[in-house]
C-alpha cells in the first residue's frame, strides 16, 4: 500500500491499530523498534503489516503522511521579524514531539532505504514551500529585495533545528528558537540572500597607523 493512501473496513482498523502502537512505541525510541514489536503491541499479524506497508519504514512514512495532511497557519502578522520567531517556535514544537522522533528514525533509515528518504525529503519539501511565503510577503511590503530567494531563507533558518536533532543531540528550546529566528531576519536584511544586492559586510576592521616590517 502506498503512503497516503486510506484503506476502509478491516483494513482500516488495522492501520489505525499498527500506527497507534507505533506511536506508543516511539516514546522509548527508534533504537529498538521493530515490524515484531508494532504487531504484538497492535494485536495483529506481522504478515498484516508486511503485506500493507512492506518494512518497518513503510510503517513510519504512514505516520508522518499524517502531519503532512495537517494544515499549518504559516505566521502573517505583517512584520518580517515576528513571522519568523513565530515560524521557528512552530518548527521546535513539531521537531520536541511526535513527528521530531518520526524524523530521527526515518533519518537514520534514509541512507540504506531509499522509501524513507522519499517520505522525510516530501514531507519538508511541502513544509519548506509553504513557508517561503513568510518571505515572499516582506518583499511585497518592501521590507526586502525583490530578488531574494525564499526558499534559501527558510532553509537556512531550518538547518539549525536539523543539526541539534539529528547530530549534536542538543535541546531545542524556545530560546534557540527565537535566536536561530533573529539570525535568519538578519541576513536577510543584510541582502545574504538576494544576488544582485550582495551581503553586506557585517564587521570592518578597525584601521590604524602601521608599521614597516624592517628590510
């Protein structure tokens, strides 16, 4: 069975079933999660989850299909600043729960598993398009270049959430959040991120008197 696709009857009580122990089981992390382990807390067969979703990964993709169909207000307020620190608290509640350890683990399937990197790389494909719009309307108001590319923006903003997550292993509280928010309106303003501007510089050296090297 396909990611996103809605089986009905049985079927249909046997996902909601599977996903609903997987998500119980998530709580003690990917580590030791198994087809196995989803069937006996699920009460089914583990050929019911073969047959549907194929490996443990299918499974996952399922899950996160699921925040996928979860519309998301993208921040409007009309201030560049305030839309981003609010994007960024979103992003930290959504990588502190549920769909946070849906993406470790299919993350650290995605290398040997093409389905999970299919799945992880959709899903922020979605989430990173709609966000862009929080750009796209402060150059509307003039608050940026015409030129600026969006999607570069709310990449960068993005990264850092990734690093702590999936690398470092660090909190993601809400003051990293706000910082990682104030950074990204910071470079934008500074034209980092629209090519015919050019960033500005930041920090000049301070000049003063020299000496000769002696000959």
């Amino acid at each position: 069975m396909s990611v996103g696709q809605r089986p009905g009857g049985r079927s249909a009580r046997v996902r909601s079933a599977v996903l609903a122990a997987t998500r119980d089981l998530l709580v003690d992390g990917y580590a030791d999660l198994t087809v196995e382990r989803i069937a006996q807390a699920a009460g089914v067969n583990k050929t019911s989850i073969y047959r549907r979703w194929a490996d443990l990964e299918g499974v996952l993709g399922d899950l996160l299909s699921e925040y996928a169909d979860v519309v998301v207000p993208v921040p409007d307020t009309g201030d560049l600043d305030t839309d981003l620190e609010e994007l960024a608290l979103l992003v930290r509640r959504g990588m502190t729960g549920e769909p946070g350890e849906l993406v470790t683990a299919l993350a650290a399937a995605a290398p040997r598993n093409p389905r999970a990197r299919q799945v992880v790389r959709g899903f922020f494909a979605e989430r990173f398009g709609l966000a862009t719009a929080i750009v796209d309307h402060a150059v509307a108001r003039g608050e940026l270049p015409r030129d600026t590319d969006a999607r570069a923006a709310i990449e960068v903003l993005g990264a850092p959430f990734f690093l702590r997550l999936l690398v470092v292993d660090e909190p993601i509280d809400e003051e990293f959040a706000r910082r990682t928010a104030a950074a990204a309106a910071a470079a934008l303003r500074a034209g980092v991120f629209s090519p015919a501007r050019g960033p500005r510089p930041v920090l000049e050296v301070a000049s003063g008197p020299t000496s000769e090297l002696p000959e």
